[in-house]
C-alpha cells in the first residue's frame, strides 16, 4: 500500500514539492546547526504504524544520508 503512495501524482506532483517548498532545509541537520539542503520527504510516523501519508504535520525534509539512516 505505502509504495503505491510514493509512485501517485497526488505525491509526486502535490504533496512532495510543497513540502520540499516549505521546509527546504534537512530538518536533521537544522536541528545540529548546520545547513544542508533538503533532497527527501519523510513521514514521521510511518503509514506502516498508521501515519497519514497525506498530513502536512506528518512529513519532514531530510537530506539523502538522514533519510537513509
């Protein structure tokens, strides 16, 4: 089910940019001080454990290594 979230024109063309919009920075790194552009949206709590995939408040910009670790 989640997969088929990130592949939606909903998510690509919508939900993603505006969030990448709003919060361009890596929210990992902003909170250590330093500045790091913002390359994926993750969701806080995962749709998996019963996230909304579609809540503004449930998603934050990460760079690529944040969002990997």
């Amino acid at each position: 089910m989640s997969r088929s979230i990130y592949l939606s024109r909903r998510w690509r063309d919508r939900v993603r940019p505006s969030q990448l919009r709003r919060e361009p920075l890596c929210r990992a790194h902003k909170a250590r001080g330093r500045v790091v552009q913002a390359t994926e949206v993750d969701h806080i709590k995962r749709i998996s454990e019963g996230g909304d995939p579609w809540d503004e408040a449930n998603l934050q910009s990460l760079c690529h290594d944040c969002h990997s670790t």
